[in-house]
C-alpha cells in the first residue's frame, strides 16, 4: 500500500463476510480500501500513515475502536472520519477523541447501537454529526444502500458542511 | 377509567355537495367565524361539564370542519379549556413536515401544561390531493413521519435522519414536550396493516369511521401485534370515535333525528368526489384488505343499522347507557371520541350535558364490570 492519497480507508468487523454492497457504491466514486479491524496490515498502517496523503477513514462496528486508534496516530492524513453503528465498550473520554469531522451513521432498528446511544457516543465524540437511518439494523451498510452512500458521499465531499444542503430544491425553471 | 373526549366539527354554511376541492362561491366568512366561536364555545363547555379530552380533527379544502391546521385552533383552546386533555385527531403527517408537526405539538404541550394527546393520522383519500403526495406511498410516508416525530421529541441531542421520504441533517426541536418521555400518540388502526404497526411500535389505537364488527376485528389484530411485540395494551390505549344524541326520551331523541333530517347535512369529503375516490382507491391506497376498508368510507346506513353497527348512539340516557355498554364490552375501548350526531344548537348542548351527567358517570363507576 503505497499511498491512500484520496481514497477512503474501511476498518471492517474481523467477521464482516465479502464485499459491502455499499463499499462497492462508494468505489464508483473514489478508491476504497476494506480491511479487517485487527489485521496487521492496520497495526502496520499507523505508524506509516501519517506519510500516506490525505483519507477519509471509516470504522464499522467492533472496527471503530481500531478506526479511533488509526484516527489519533494519523493526524492530518486522515481528513475525516465516518463511524458507523460503532462499537465502542467502555467509551474512550472525550479528550482522547479526533479533532476531526466525524459522521456517526445509527440504525434506527440496530438493537446493539440503538438511536439512544446516540447522546453518550456524542459526548465522547464532540465533533460527530449523528445521523439516523430510518429502518436499518446493525449492519446499515447492507440494509439502506442508497440512504447511506448519500449522506456519506456529501459528508466525503464538504465535511462539515454537509448540514447545509446544496442540492437543488428547484422543480422546474 | 373510562373517558369521554367531545370533536366538535361545527360548521354553518357551505356544504360539499358540490365536489371536494369544494369552490368557494358560497363562502361566507362571518358564517365560518361563527363556527370557530361554536366550536370553541362547545369545548369550553365540555370541559366545564367533566369530558376527560376535547378533539379536533384535520380536513382540507372543503366545509367539513374548518380545522386544516388542528394545531392553530388547539392553540386557542389551550386558553380556554381549562382540564380536559386536548386531542389532535389528528395530524395528517404523511403530508406535512413532521419536524413541523413535532415542534408545533411540543409547543401546544408546553401551552398547556402536559394535555396533548398525539393523534396521526394518513388523512381521507381525498387528502392526497391538498399537498400533492402520492396516495400509494402514505402508509410509508405516515409510518416513517410518526417514527421521526417520537425521535424528535426523545432524542436529547441534535441529529440527523435519512429517511425514505424525509431527510434531515440536524433536528434540535425546542420547546421540548412536558409530557415525557413525548405525548400519547393515537393512530387510526382499522386497516390489518396498521393495527400490526401500532402493535408493533406501542402507539395507541384510535378506530372511526368503521362499524363494531370490523373495529373489534382491528382491536383484536392491535392485541395480537402489541402480544408479539411483548406488551399488553389496556383500555386506555383504544379509542372509539363513534356520533351520540342523548335527549330526555327515546321519542325525543327521534324526533330530533327527524328534524336534524330537514337540515342540510354535512355530507362525506370522501363521497363529494368519487371519481377521485375511485382512483385513489387504484393506487393501492387501502392496502391489503382493500374492499372492507374502502367500504368503510363508502357505506350508507340507515339509522337503524347504524345503531346496530355501533356508529351511533341515540336515545335516552338509559337507552344510551345500554348502547356504550354494549359498545365498550365488545371493542374493549376505554375511550370514547363523541361526535355530535347532529348540530341543533340547544339540542346538542342539552345532549352533551345529559351524556356528560347521565351516562358518563356510569360508564366511569361500571370499569370492573
């Protein structure tokens, strides 16, 4: 891996089983690089990373705690980080928290990472935007494939100002 | 215990005989003003004389109830009933911003010290028309606005929500609701497809436009979702909304029927235009269980069928009594929405005070039973 100049880094669950429909939508766009949380090439990755050119980092699940890790040893190659339905036990202090864009992507029907966990992951994560997606469970990758390449993509492309919409509402000229 | 909530859709002038959207040639507004302070009048008074909740419904673009924003006019009645809880019954949320609608009920809870009860409801096919929503996509739109509009009240901190039909980046609503963790939420069940959402996700059950058979049918399909969802629903949880007339005697009430005939009737939003109706009923509108549930809207009946149906109660306090007993007994409802069965000025205020001392009293002290 030579450089991640540009592309989006994906910190999977250990048991994340083939290709997410979802990292394959994101792929049209951009390169995606998928990894199982705890290989070595993530161990390997931090202490080069901060020479691998800007990326944007995601980390699913029990992958957000490695994804957290990566984030702090990165600094500003790592532009921005996106968590979906993470699983963090305990809840690292705020302190220790990326001083970075973050998108908290939750399911609303996700019975381990419910929409109430919301509040405490922000407390912890002070710069996350948490965004609800209707009727997905844990693995929201697979469940509302349209719904979270959107927001994920607008989140890629402006960061933060993504709360602001820039998609035109106009019907007709 | 058993409780009485009193709708009143009071209007004078104008009728929708001639079609839904109805034209405005026959307008007049001191005749619509005239309504409002009925309406508010009768509230007020049903407060005074002990109903547990008022009601208001949603209805657009015709002289069925002049109520197209409920939230407006439970605005005034925040200042003028005193007691009694106030019932949206309800919003048409499939149609609107539910961040508006979230916002607009937190206010009115606020207003009012805690006495919002929550109605949602997709709205009479007709409706579809008003704001332009596809009727074949209302259920989705509905069930996804009542679950957003819960989020938005509970959620403590910002958030965002991407939907299927709505798309929020942050939501922050204040005032937030008195009532916690939000307001009872009632919803119509009558269909086979709601009663298993409203089981499923522990929102209430509010049944009009229906008769006994199919509502118990409804309430006993709400049950068997809310059982598998692992929760049981108490009377508290099912709401009847069914017409009342309570005059001295039998005879009386009938001949006020009779004379209420002579009258212009306020006809049916759905019925004034039944090429619409008909083909939303084509785009799947009605769901699975479609020709029962259309024939719900579009049924006729006499005054003796109606009686037997459940739609209507008439009659004497004992004779009403009977009826509600019957009524209750069978649905297991344990709250009734009353709507006047017909507009006689005196007639009704003397029929909503018989039922409020005669019947209610009743109802309350016969729970066990």
């Amino acid at each position: 891996m030579s450089s991640l100049k540009d592309a989006v880094l994906w910190l999977r669950p250990d048991d994340a089983a083939g290709v997410s429909p979802l990292a394959e939508r994101l792929a049209q766009d951009q390169r995606v690089v998928t990894l199982a949380a705890s290989s070595t090439d993530v161990r390997a990755l931090a202490a080069v990373s901060p020479d691998l050119g800007q990326f944007v980092l995601i980390g699913q699940s029990s992958g957000a705690e490695a994804a957290l890790a990566l984030a702090r040893a990165a600094g500003e190659a790592c532009a921005a980080l996106i968590l979906i339905a993470p699983v963090l036990a305990p809840l690292p202090p705020a302190e220790a928290a990326p001083d970075m864009p973050i998108l908290l992507l939750l399911g609303t029907d996700d019975a381990r990472v419910p929409p109430s966990a919301a509040a405490a992951l922000c407390a912890a994560l002070p710069r996350a935007h948490p965004i609800l997606i209707y009727g997905a469970g844990h693995v929201l990758d697979c469940d509302r494939v349209e719904a979270v390449a959107a927001v994920m993509r607008d989140f890629i492309a402006r960061r933060d100002k993504f709360i602001v919409r820039d998609a035109s509402d106009l019907l007709y000229p | 215990m058993f409780q009485a909530s009193f709708c009143s859709p009071v209007f004078y002038g104008g009728s929708v005989a001639s079609g839904w959207p109805t034209p405005a040639d026959g307008y007049l507004a001191e005749e619509a003003a005239r309504s409002m302070s009925t309406s508010l009048a009768q509230f007020k008074l049903a407060d005074e004389l002990g109903y547990d909740w008022v009601a208001l419904t949603e209805h657009h673009f015709g002289p069925f109830s002049l109520t197209p924003n409920p939230t407006v006019f439970a605005g005034a009645m925040t200042q003028v009933v005193k007691r009694a809880k106030i019932a949206l019954l309800g919003s048409l949320v499939p149609m609107l911003n539910p961040v508006r609608v979230a916002e607009e009920v937190a206010m009115l809870d606020t207003m009012s010290n805690g006495r919002i009860v929550a109605g949602m409801l997709r709205g009479t096919p007709n409706e579809n028309v008003t704001y332009n929503t596809n009727p074949s996509e209302s259920r989705s739109r509905f069930e996804e606005a009542l679950l957003l509009i819960r989020e938005a009240w509970t959620q403590p901190i910002p958030f965002g929500w991407q939907g299927r039909f709505f798309e929020f980046r942050a939501i922050s609503i204040w005032p937030r609701p008195v009532q916690q963790p939000h307001p009872p939420i009632f919803m119509s069940g009558s269909s086979p497809e709601s009663a298993a959402f409203a089981g499923r996700n522990r929102v209430s059950l509010g049944l009009a436009v229906t008769t006994l058979p199919l509502a118990t049918e409804a309430v006993s399909r709400y049950r068997a979702a809310a059982s598998e969802a692992g929760w049981t629903p108490t009377p508290e949880h099912v709401l009847y909304r069914l017409g009342f007339h309570v005059a001295d005697s039998d005879e009386q009430a009938h001949a006020d029927f009779e004379a209420s005939h002579a009258r212009r009737q306020r006809g049916s939003p759905v019925l004034a235009n039944q090429a619409l109706e008909a083909t939303i009923a084509g785009t799947g509108y009605y769901g699975a269980d479609h020709a029962r549930q259309g024939d719900r809207v579009r049924g006729h009946f006499e005054l003796a069928d109606r009686l037997e149906l459940g739609q209507i109660m008439l009659g004497s306090p004992a004779t009403v009594l009977a009826q509600a007993q019957r009524i209750r007994r069978q649905l297991g409802a344990g709250i009734f929405d009353l709507i006047p069965a017909f507009e006689l000025g005196d007639r009704t205020l003397h029929s909503m005070a018989m039922f409020a001392s005669k019947v209610l009293p009743q109802l309350r002290d016969s729970d066990h039973v």
